[in-house]
C-alpha cells in the first residue's frame, strides 16, 4: 500500500494508479453533491452549473453558517453514505468526466466495474471524522442551487483533505465488498463452533 496526494482537478493517469487500501490525501476544489441536486441532474435533466471533468465529488450535506448573500463559513462537514447516491455513478463517470467519488460505507459491485470502464476511483472517508475534515477545508468558494440547502452543490477548497483509503480502485477492485466477504466467512465459522446453525 501507498501514500499519495494529489491536487484537484484529477487525471485518469493519477487515478489509474491507484490500488486498494492506497491512502490518498486531496488539496483543492472538491465538489459536495447529495441526494437533492443529483436528482436534480439525473432525474430533472438539468445540467450541473459546474464542470466537474477531473473532479472529486464528496457525498456531504454540510451544517454550516451564513455570512451573507452566497457566503458560507464551515461549522461541521461530515460525509454521509454513499450507497443511496448508488444509481448516479455511471451519469458522473460517462456523462461528466467525474474521477473520484468519497463518501463512506462504500459503493456497488456494478459501480466498481463502471469505475474500472470510466477510470476513476471511490476514496473511503472514515466515518465519524467531520471535526477533522472541517479543519482541512481552507474556504467554501461557492455555493450552487441554495434553493436545495443543505444539499446545494458546494465548491469547497481543501488543504490535505484525509488521509483516504483507495475504497474502489479503477481496476474494478473493491475493499468494501472484500472486507463484507470476510467477516461472512468468519462470521458462518464462529456460529459453527457455536453449534449454531
């Protein structure tokens, strides 16, 4: 396993090189999407205001403070799981050139095969870490489609943004299900030594 840091906007070449359980650490733009403006993309057709060729787009609905018209200060950004978001990931890669999705708790066998077709990757972010990820974030740049707040797109700059673990490799690999397949197994030899059928 190997460290690496990159900066946004992402190469398929940069992510490409990548392997499960690599820890990656991201400075730069970094895109907060969620369940109310992806639907708004897929669903609604209606075209992202960003281009996110080469982004990294974070599974987040931020709890954050108002300053004034379009300004935001982070009070906590957190990333919520990414299996609901599960059905967007081939429009991201095919249709916007999307290199890295983070989130936590992983994504779908069919999204890792997507990801080895499109090149790209899903970094795992450590549940439970939102007061670390708030203090790696330099400024919230911009704010897209408020009417959606809290799940608006943001523009987020990040200095050091992880570490975070290579969840999906563009190889198609993924640890989510790797670890899932393992502990069924350990968990079918404990309840045989337990007589449990």
């Amino acid at each position: 396993m190997a460290d690496y840091r990159f900066k946004t906007p992402l190469t398929e070449a940069d992510v490409r090189q990548l392997s499960v359980g690599d820890s990656v650490t991201l400075d730069g733009v970094i895109f907060g999407v969620r369940d109310g403006n992806l639907i708004r993309v897929f669903d609604q057709q209606v075209a992202p205001p960003v281009d996110w060729r080469g982004a990294a787009l974070l599974h987040t609905a931020p709890n954050v403070r108002k300053l004034g018209p379009g300004k935001y200060e982070p009070v906590s950004v957190g990333t919520t799981t990414s299996m609901r978001m599960d059905r967007f990931t081939e429009g991201l890669l095919r249709d916007y050139g999307v290199r890295a999705i983070l989130g936590k708790g992983g994504l779908s066998e069919k999204s890792a095969q997507l990801m080895a077709q499109y090149g790209a990757v899903y970094l795992s972010v450590t549940g439970g870490a939102a007061a670390l990820e708030t203090l790696q974030i330099e400024a919230i740049e911009q704010v897209y489609w408020e009417d959606l707040m809290p799940e608006c797109i943001w523009q987020i700059r990040f200095n050091g943004l992880g570490p975070l673990t290579v969840g999906i490799d563009a190889k198609g690999n993924n640890l989510q299900h790797e670890v899932q397949a393992e502990a069924q197994k350990r968990a079918a030899e404990i309840l045989k030594q337990m007589g449990v059928a």
